[in-house]
C-alpha cells in the first residue's frame, strides 16, 4: 500500500516517501487520509515539526485554486516549518510563505498570490485586521502546539473569525492543556498519535544529557557534540530523513562510526536525538548508547516529562561564539588606542585614576559600553571632539509616545508589547513603562527613537483600531490634547494671578 491509496496527492506521496515514511506506519497511515478528506484531527506528537508531516501531506493536496492554507506556530519555529511545507510541496504548483513580518505576506495575500502561509498567532491576526487575510478563502488551519503559543487572545480572536466549513488540524504534544482549544475549535476531531501516557518518564542505567539548541542550529549542534565528546561511533536518530543530507556535511556518514537512523539505533558510544522521541523511542535509543536530546525553546517541559534525569551539556561553539564576540571587542579597543590618546576622555577619567585602580575604572567603563542600551551606545560611540555636549546618563533618556487607544477600547499592555516587538521588531528592553488611560495610552521609549517608532505604530491596527501614534511633549498626563496654561487656583475661590503679576484692574 502506498500514500495513495491514503488519498494524498501524487506528488505529495512521493515527498513522503523521499523522506523516509512509510504507507504502513501507524500515524501516517491515520494522519495522511484523514487530513486529505477534509476532517478534524488532532496529531499528538513530540514537539518537533517533523511528526506532522503526514496530515501536511494530506491537506496540502487540497490548497491552491483558490482554497488557501494557514499555519498557526511559534514564531521561533517558522523557519523550520516553513522548510518542511516547501519539501512536501516541492513537485506542487503552490505558493508558500513563512511570513516573519507582514510586508511581503500582505502585498502577497492582496494580490492572491500565496496558497500557503506559514505565521504567528499576532501576524495572522494582524493580516486579518487589514483585510489582506480572506476568512473565506481558508480551507485549513494548522495550529502547532497551542500550548506554547503565546498570545491566546489572539488564536481566540482569529479562529472566532473561521468560517465554520473550514478544516482544523491540531499538532500538540500536550493533549490536556490543548483540550479546551480543541472543544471548542475542533469538535468531533479524530486524535491520532501517542496514546495517553506515554510520555511517562521511563527508567534505564544511562542518564539522558540534554543540549539546549536553536532550531536552526540543530544540524551544527551534532558537530559541536562530536568535536566535545570525541565519541568512538555517533548514531543520529531522527523521525524522519529530511535532514540526513544537511548533516552529512558536518559529520561524514556511511562508515562503521556513524549512522543516520530512523528507527531503532544501533549500538554506538553516542546517540543524537535530531527530533525528539517520545517515552517508547527513547527507551531504545538509552539502550543502544549515550544519548544527547537536542531541545529547541519551548520543549523543555516535553523533556521533562519522558526523561526523569538529565544532565545538560554545554556545547563549544556557545563558547567559541562567546571568545570570538569578546575579541572583537578588543580589536575594536586597540584601534582606538592606535589612533592616539583620547586626550578629552583622559582629562575626564584623571579624578578617577586618582581614586581608583585604573583596571577597575576600565572594566566599569566596558560595563557601561556593553551595557546594551540605545543611549550608552550613543555615548560610546560619540566622537572625541573638544567642547562636545556630554552625553546623557542612560537613565533619563527616555521619551514617550501617545497612542490614541485606552482601556476603553480594551487595549492592554501586552497588546502594545507584542506588536512592537513582534510587528515593528523592536527590542523588548527598549520599551518601558506603558501607562494605560481611558482613551490613550503613554509608552516609554528612548529618547533618541521616539520619532521613528511613534511613525511605525502609525496605522498598526490593534483591538480592531487604527493607531494614531505621535511623541508625547507633556500635554496628555491627564487628557489627550489638553494641557492647563493658567496661574495656580485657589479651591474655594476664583483664580489667583501668577506670582509677581499686576493685581486685576478695579472697574471704575
């Protein structure tokens, strides 16, 4: 039997198999038709991508021609899930997009060019607000682990909005925390995958060591274990082929000291979960060796649940990453240095030599460089020039920006948070205090980029409103556009005149 006779497309059949899954294999075998015809699922999987790509299979021959496909995941995986869709749909004539910001997803989406969009909750959302993101034209929504997702208001808010026709697939490694989502959302759903309990902590005389790992760095991440470890043989288990090739190319396969697997592991010194497995498949991988987990963002509470102990392992290229960032550093110094004394700097700091160990004023000065902030960036980098304005402490650099939405309009600090960091892509330390009023709301920001991020926040749409966004000069604590010019008033009488002013003129 092969995938079509599980009703996948032709070509996504022949993507799978490529990949290394069988027609006969259990999940597959109830994933892929179920998906294809249409029906609710609910996959319950480890949380790696890699599992879901069966029912992907399956529903992907249904996009294009006007039906379009939505992937709800972590904005941290939409890499990886972006590269499973384009290998299940590379012999397909549909049009993906992992949509890291809204730009190009909404020229995209208004010009109905895309059958497949890959997001985040926030940037679906946001896409839906300005009409780019057609309710009508959804024929599936896939929602990647909804108990990691971050903004549920969002998911809530999105799938409110769902035409009731329209396919919903849910890959979780939590059942129970995505039951209400599922209740709800995805009623009548067939459930396919573990079955309950099996993420049990399962015993054995080899304690499992884990390596915390970016999704994309997965495939480095096996060189740096074996430069680490020097194991005499490696076997790199993972669910699926798709990366056999990538890793290949940092860890020479084919020999009798390295393998790539997907079922049980042979014997080896070293075992590398690629993807990680659920409670039955670790048990094996313990017995065949030393096993290493790789844990992107997000897993660790997956891990914990399948391996009672683990003892973590940090990788070298961290600290390879951490030595070259800090010699860059003292490269950047010497240059300095090259260039002559920094007579002005020396004038400044000659008290401080004075009172303290020139080493120590150096290293507190180095704190202050890397310190991160947008205004003692500035002040390390301002020119050595004689008469310059000196620079402001980091502290009092701030500005704030008024937007016109409130609590009224049912605005929260999250939402504010979330777009900027996730919309505009602003860093998180640089916002600050965000003070919510009735009709508009004060957030803090420095000083120097008050301007542009109050003209990016124009036009942003939260809580279905259209921001108006300007820099704050002082006249809205208490009002929006108001601001009491006059002399100090007396409660119980009329206003007195500004001190050292003329009394009134007496009528005559």
């Amino acid at each position: 039997m092969g995938f079509e006779d599980l009703h996948v497309a032709a070509a996504a059949a022949r993507a799978l198999a490529s990949m290394g899954w069988d027609a006969d294999d259990a999940m597959a075998r109830d994933m892929a038709p179920t998906a294809a015809r249409g029906h609710n699922l609910v996959a319950v999987t480890p949380p790696s991508p890699a599992y879901a790509a069966p029912a992907l299979a399956g529903v992907l021959g249904r996009a294009g021609n006007g039906v379009q496909l939505l992937l709800l995941v972590p904005p941290a995986e939409l890499d990886v899930w972006g590269a499973l869709v384009n290998r299940l749909a590379r012999e397909m004539p549909l049009r993906v997009q992992a949509a890291r910001g809204e730009a190009r997803a909404l020229r995209r989406l208004r010009a109905d060019a895309l059958d497949v969009l890959i997001a985040s909750p926030d940037t679906a959302l946001s896409l839906l607000r300005r009409s780019a993101l057609k309710p009508e034209a959804l024929g599936a929504v896939l929602i990647a682990w909804p108990e990691r997702l971050d903004d549920g208001d969002a998911l809530a808010e999105l799938m409110h909005d769902l035409p009731r026709d329209a396919q919903r697939i849910v890959v979780t490694s939590h059942p129970e925390r995505a039951a209400d989502l599922v209740e709800r959302y995805a009623r009548k759903a067939l459930t396919v995958g573990m079955p309950a309990g099996n993420n049990a902590p399962a015993e054995a005389a080899r304690t499992v060591r884990t390596a915390s790992v970016a999704w994309e760095r997965r495939v480095q991440a096996i060189a740096d274990l074996v430069e680490l470890l020097d194991p005499g043989s490696v076997a790199v288990w993972a669910a699926d082929r798709s990366y056999e090739a990538e890793v290949a190319r940092v860890l020479p396969l084919g020999e009798d000291t390295a393998h790539f697997v997907t079922g049980d592991a042979p014997t080896a010194d070293l075992v590398v979960a690629f993807d990680l497995p659920d409670a039955a498949r670790l048990a094996q991988l313990r017995a065949a060796g030393s096993v290493v987990l790789l844990v992107p963002p997000g897993t660790e509470r997956f891990v914990s649940g399948i391996a009672s102990s683990t003892t973590p392992v940090r990788l070298s290229g961290m600290v390879d990453a951490a030595t070259r960032d800090a010699g860059l550093r003292r490269a950047t110094i010497s240059e300095r240095l090259a260039k002559g004394a920094p007579e002005r700097a020396l004038l400044t700091l000659a008290p401080l030599f004075e009172r303290h160990d020139p080493s120590a004023v150096a290293a507190a000065l180095f704190e202050l460089w890397t310190a991160g902030s947008t205004a003692g960036s500035a002040a390390a980098a301002a020119p050595d020039t004689p008469g310059a304005a000196p620079a402001r402490a980091p502290e009092s650099a701030t500005g704030r920006i008024w937007v016109g939405i409130g609590r009224n309009d049912g605005a929260t600090a999250a939402d504010f948070v979330g777009t900027m960091t996730k919309e505009l892509r602003i860093d998180r330390a640089q916002i600050g205090r965000i003070e919510l009023k009735d009709s508009f709301s004060l957030i803090e920001v420095p000083a120097a980029d008050v301007e542009r991020i109050a003209g990016a926040l124009n036009g942003i749409t939260i809580r279905r409103k259209r921001l108006i966004a300007r820099a704050d000069r002082g006249q809205t604590r208490d009002r929006p556009g108001s601001r009491d010019r006059s002399g100090p008033r007396d409660r119980t009488g009329p206003r007195k005149p500004p001190t050292g002013g003329r009394p009134p003129r007496r009528p005559a």
